[in-house]
C-alpha cells in the first residue's frame, strides 16, 4: 500500500515515514499542501495523511481540492486542534477520518488499517482476477484459468500486475507507473518501466494468458483481452 503524508514539521514527519516504513508500507513525504494535492492527482495513492497546519495549503483545502477534482483517496486528518468545530470543517472538507496530536502510533496504525479496509484500490482479499488471469498477492503468484499454470513473480512484477488488474479498463501512464512502483522521489526513468514491463509480459506469455499488456501510443499501457 503506497501513502502520502503531508506534514511540514520535520521530526513528526521523519517520525512517521519511519513507522510506517517499518509497517511495510510505501510513503512518500510531501513539506506543503500545494504538493501533495499535486502528487494526489496522479492517482496512485492508495491513503492520504495530511497535516492541517501547512504552507501554502493547508489540509482542509488539500481535501476540499481533491474531493473537487473527484479523487476518491481516503484521507486522515492530522491536527493539534481538538475542538469540535475543526473535526466538522475536516470532516465536511472530504476528509475520511480526523486524529488529534498528540497520538499513539497503535491508534494511528488501526484508523490506517480501517480506512484501508475501506478503500476501493486495497482489499484485504489479496486475489484479483481479470480475464483468465489470477493474481494472488499474498504469495505474488501469477495463475492463468485457461491453461492451468501458474507462475512467481518478482517485486516489481508483483507491483505492476496489481496496479493495471485493480484498474483493468483505464490506460495507466509511465508517470503513474513509475510513481506506484518506484515513488514519488524517485530516479527511475521510463525504459525502467519499460524494461519490467517486458519482464511482465514474458510472464504473462509464459503462463499462456490470453490478457495481454498493450503499448498504448502516447498514452501508457492497458490490460487487453486478445480477441479469441
């Protein structure tokens, strides 16, 4: 599961990406508002964590923004304030969940979970299906229904496979891919994504699945069913 957190004060935020990188999950950390509802845009968080109090935007604009714009994220609200008032403006601005500072990382750890739970791009059932295909995360196994065989995948191809299966239908770009798999700071190019890619197609190849990974020009790539 890949989250943004938006917090401008420094220990708190390097506090958090350490627990939450010791809790297996992916972050990306983000000083200012205006950032992350940039960074919510691309569509591959899967939970957002954002402070109230930061420049340039703070989160209860982050929020309002991104319900706007359609984006669907659940979000926690992270705040000093605790006056009730402030819990119905985060609330009302699109926020999911509100958590007061200070907090024990056990409460944190469970309203992630719950709102994880909840989130219509992480299910807690780890198998996803398009086509003749099957993908169990839980053991990052590739099985396709038609030929009966089945196959391990790697990391990356494990990241690739549940991101276009849980979005089978929408053409995911190089931008999106390379942040879902790699993160938001990071120094992957494009021909890295092309490179896994081409992993994942042998794969898919190699299973005999008629679910195919499609180039498509200028846009990304897609989930195709090869017509029969």
């Amino acid at each position: 599961m890949r989250i943004l957190l938006a917090e401008d004060e420094k220990r708190m935020a390097a506090a958090l990406v350490a627990l939450l990188k010791q809790e297996k999950y992916d972050v990306d950390h983000f000083e200012d508002g205006a950032s992350a509802l940039s960074a919510l845009e691309s569509g591959v968080y899967d939970l957002a964590v954002l402070d109230v109090m930061m420049p340039e935007m703070n989160g209860f604009d982050v929020a309002r923004h991104a319900r706007n714009k359609g984006i669907k994220t659940p979000i926690l609200m992270l705040t000093a304030k605790s006056q009730l008032d402030d819990m119905v403006i985060g609330l009302d601005s699109g926020a999911d969940d509100y958590l007061t500072k200070p907090f024990q990382t056990k409460e944190l750890l469970a309203r992630l979970r719950a709102l994880g739970r909840r989130s219509a791009s992480f299910q807690e059932v780890n198998l996803l299906r398009y086509g003749d295909l099957s993908l169990d995360a839980s053991i990052a196994t590739l099985t396709c229904e038609s030929s009966g065989q089945s196959i391990r995948l790697g990391e990356k191809e494990l990241r690739i496979l549940e991101y276009m299966l849980s979005n089978h239908g929408q053409i995911m770009s190089r931008e999106q891919l390379a942040v879902k798999i790699w993160g938001f700071d990071n120094e992957a190019e494009y021909n890295n994504v092309e490179v896994y890619m081409s992993f994942t197609r042998k794969k898919l190849a190699f299973v005999g699945s008629r679910v195919e990974i499609k180039a498509v020009r200028g846009l990304g790539y897609e989930l195709r069913e090869k017509d029969v």
